[in-house]
C-alpha cells in the first residue's frame, strides 16, 4: 500500500504522522482504490476492508474518521470516541489514538508540540480556513501541551493548487475581510472577470504565521502537491466530482 511518510518534517520522539495516497487498496472505480470515505457513494465493504488496511499500517494507532462538515469544531481523542463525531478537527494526548483527517481537494492540515505531548489534524477548505479551524485547533493544542504557537510544527498536506482552484470574489473578500494581507495569495483569471485563483496553503501558511507559528513544512505550493494535477496519486473532487478520499494521520506512539 502507498503510504507517504509526512515528508520533510522532522517529528519529535514519539510522534508519527503519514499521508495516504489513492493507490493500494480494494475499492472499484471510480473510487479505486484505496478510498477511505463511506460517504461517497463507494461500496461499504471496501471502505471498511480500505480502513482495516490503513489500521494495519499504523500498527497499535487507531484512525478514528470523523464527519466532516467545513466547520471550525475540535474534538478531542480518546479511546472511547467513536467514528462519525461531526467535526472538522481533532486533537489528542493519548497515545495510538490517530487524528485523522480525510480530504480530496481541502488542505489537510498535522500539528504536534516541540515536546510531542499533543498532536492534532484539521480540514481546511476554504471555509473552515477562514472561518478559524486552524486557529481554534492551534490554541487548544497550545493549551493542551501547555506551549506557546512558536512551540507548535505544522505539516500542510496534499490539496488542490493554486492553477486549479478557480474561486469568485466572495471567496477573496472573506479572506482579506479577515486580513488583508490574504490577497498576496489570489490572482486574477485572465479574461474573467470576478474569477480568482486561490492558493490554498500559501492562505494557510499566512494564517498560521500570523498565529505565532513559524515551523511549517510539507505542501510549499508546487505542483506536485496539487490534487487535481496529481491524478495517479490522489483524489481530486474539483477534478472527478464522484471520487474517493485519501486520509492524513498524525498519533502519539509509546
């Protein structure tokens, strides 16, 4: 199975985080394979035999997949929260509990402290970015760890690009009513007017700077970070509309 390590971010001790891609699982098209979603129309059998493969991967962890809703609501792990908690983010100080996030097209969003005594996950799209999901999930982090956001690493995962997230101008003026400084991160179609490309994690990197975070790695905007561009790795809504998911994971390993 195709699991990607959380490339290019050093973990503490104890912190493990990984990053499925589409491929290496059971499910049929057009959710081949290793879809993840059982709320995409995909046969149930092969999202629980996909998750059962993914559990295999972590070792002792358990994924625990949430009901996600583009909201800013945090949840925190433990051993007894069950699936389907409606929430776009969660955090845990519990060890083998895995904040899971699943995506195809939103920005997966990893945390954890210098120390690695809270870890968390976050959806951002658009509108749970906006809105504060990412500032909600880092000051609860910061409060469970008991650190500041210059304490906190941040891991931006795979998620549609900035040459394929076409938005209109309610989308940038709900950003730059936030800060004004979020314009840097949209560019103007040619010849359509009222048409913006939006760099996703470039508005995340922003938001998180402007929290006090500076240690972020993963996603820097290239295209091989892009879902839609990425067709044999990742699922992209944006560019199939029936699709799966793939999941980003991060846990406390003791």
């Amino acid at each position: 199975m195709a699991l990607i390590e959380a490339l290019h971010w050093t973990l503490p001790p104890g912190v493990r985080a990984v990053c499925s891609t589409r491929v290496g699982g059971v499910s049929a098209p057009p959710f081949d394979s290793f879809n993840l979603g059982s709320h995409v129309g995909d046969d149930p059998r092969s999202v629980a035999a996909n998750r059962q493969l993914l559990k295999t991967q972590l070792g002792a962890a358990r994924p625990v997949f949430l009901q996600q809703v583009h909201g800013v609501e945090v949840v925190m792990l433990d051993r007894d929260t069950p699936n389907g908690v409606v929430a776009d983010a969660c955090m845990s100080v519990e060890s083998d509990q895995a904040c899971t996030i699943m995506v195809a097209d939103c920005l997966p969003i990893l945390l954890t402290d210098r120390h690695g005594r809270a870890v968390a996950a976050a959806h951002a799209g658009w509108r749970g970015l906006v809105h504060g999901v990412v500032d909600n999930t880092l000051a609860q982090l910061c409060t469970q760890a008991c650190v500041t956001p210059a304490d906190v690493l941040v891991w931006l995962g795979p998620c549609i690009g900035s040459t394929a997230f076409e938005v209109g101008a309610d989308v940038r003026d709900a950003f730059l009513a936030h800060d004004t400084a979020a314009t840097d991160h949209f560019k103007p179609r040619e010849h359509q007017t009222g048409k913006w490309f939006a760099d996703l994690p470039g508005l995340a990197r922003q938001r998180l700077a402007s929290l006090g975070v500076s240690a972020i790695s993963g996603n820097d905007g290239g295209v091989s970070w892009c879902t839609v561009h990425q067709s044999s790795r990742f699922f992209s809504y944006r560019r199939d509309g029936i699709t799966g998911r793939f999941a980003a994971c991060i846990w406390i390993s003791r």
